[in-house]
C-alpha cells in the first residue's frame, strides 16, 4: 500500500465539556467522532487537534505532517491565534487540503481565505434538513443518491457571504422554507478548499453514514496535488541576457 494521506481533525472541544447533551451524543468530542469513521479507511492516517492546547494543536510538526485539516468550530472563533491562522493559510496555499465544517464559516481561516464575511441566516429550532446532490458526477457525491435527509439539524439560511464557488455540490432545504449551499469548493492557491454545512453540536449528524461518505470522499478530494512553497523568490535568468 502506498503511503498513506495524513489527515488532521480540529475541533474547539468546548460544547462537549460545557454541554451534557453534546458529550452524550460525542463523548470524545466531534473531532474524536470524525476521527473514528475516518480512520476506518485504511488509506487514512488520522489524528486530531483541539483549541486548548499549545498551538491550538498545530505546531509548525503537525503542520507539516498534515494533507488534509478538517476544521470545527463555533463558540471561540476569537480565540484562535493570528499567528495559527497564518500559518494554516500559508500551508493551504502551498498545497494543504481544507474541510471547513459547519459554523466555522465564520472561523478566522475560513474568513481569510474567502475574502468575505461569510454570514448567514440561522435557526435552532426543529428543522428537517434535505440535501440535494446537483453534482453526482464529483468525487465529493459519489455513492450518494439525489437527495438525503437530516430529520434534525440547525437551519442556515440564504443570503450566505461566500464568494461564488468553484462548484456547488449541495444545495439544503429546511422545513421553514430557507435554501442554502451548503457544499462548496474552491482552489486557494494550490490547496483545495471543501465547505460543508451539516454540523450542529447538539445533533448526532456526524453518525449519519451518508455525511460520513461525504466526508471520507471529501479528505481523499481535497488531498495534495502539489508541494510549492509560498515564496517571492529573485530568480536568475534562463539564458544569457544582453548586457544592459
């Protein structure tokens, strides 16, 4: 077998020791859930960070040792480093593969790389989430069927600042009506960047066997296709130039 991807799953790790119903549904935190089901691919090598420790988990090692960084976040955007942020950005550009997870739309290295505010509409309430697949041809859908459904999820609705997508993947519908797209790539760089919507804390989604399709799909998509550096270099001629 050849050398496996190296897969990175970050996650703050707050709700699950703040929220009783959050550590019932994921008891190793969601960066623990993503981690197992994803580790079940042999071709994956996963582990995982979180916000608390040094670095927030991403040293320049881990860093380095990374192909693919899932991202979850939500209550302590504000508190992830700069310093972090620009490092993760830099290793995006270089090549690194980003899956940017439900509210960490408004995540500081989701926001850098857009360009934009990436807001939303939201509502936790009772909503039934569809999911339409409009591209089943892209490596991110295969194996899905048309369409599938969250019966419980937090609503994020339209208009949502992104800047326009590479490709759409998937576009939701919730019972009270909003549209959104909530699957989205885009290239930074040389790195592949994946935003998926599905997500809420306080809802099992992450066991659900068709969002782990998508993500599973999504960590072998987004995996490196080139290592450049992110540099300015002065760069000597070719061939002879004439004397100036």
């Amino acid at each position: 077998m050849s050398n496996p991807l190296r897969v990175t799953v970050w996650s703050e790790f707050r709700h699950e020791k703040l929220n009783p119903k959050v550590a019932e549904i994921y008891p190793t935190g969601i960066h623990g859930a993503i981690a197992e089901f994803l580790g079940r691919d042999e071709h994956l090598a996963v582990g995982t960070a979180t916000l608390d420790e040094r670095e927030h988990g991403l040293t320049d090692d881990v860093l380095a040792a990374t192909d693919v960084l899932l991202w979850w976040g939500h209550m302590a955007h504000g508190e992830v480093s700069d310093e972090v942020v620009a490092k993760v950005q830099r290793r995006v550009l270089e090549g690194m593969g980003l899956i940017v997870l439900h509210s960490a739309h408004y995540s500081k290295i989701f926001q850098r790389l857009m360009g934009t505010t990436c807001s939303l509409k939201w509502r936790e309430a009772t909503d039934k989430e569809r999911l339409w697949n409009i591209a089943p041809s892209h490596p991110i859908t295969a194996g899905l069927g048309e369409y599938f459904e969250l019966p419980r999820e937090e609503m994020y609705g339209e208009p949502f600042g992104i800047p326009e997508p590479d490709q759409l993947l998937f576009i939701s519908w919730f019972t009270g009506g909003e549209v959104f797209r909530s699957g989205a790539t885009w290239q930074r760089g040389h790195g592949r960047v994946f935003y998926f919507r599905p997500g809420h804390e306080t809802y099992p989604t992450y066991h659900d066997a068709n969002i782990q399709r998508i993500l599973t799909n999504a960590v072998h998509w987004a995996r490196p296709t080139v290592r450049m550096a992110d540099e300015c270099p002065n760069t000597p001629p070719l061939e002879p130039l004439p004397e100036a």
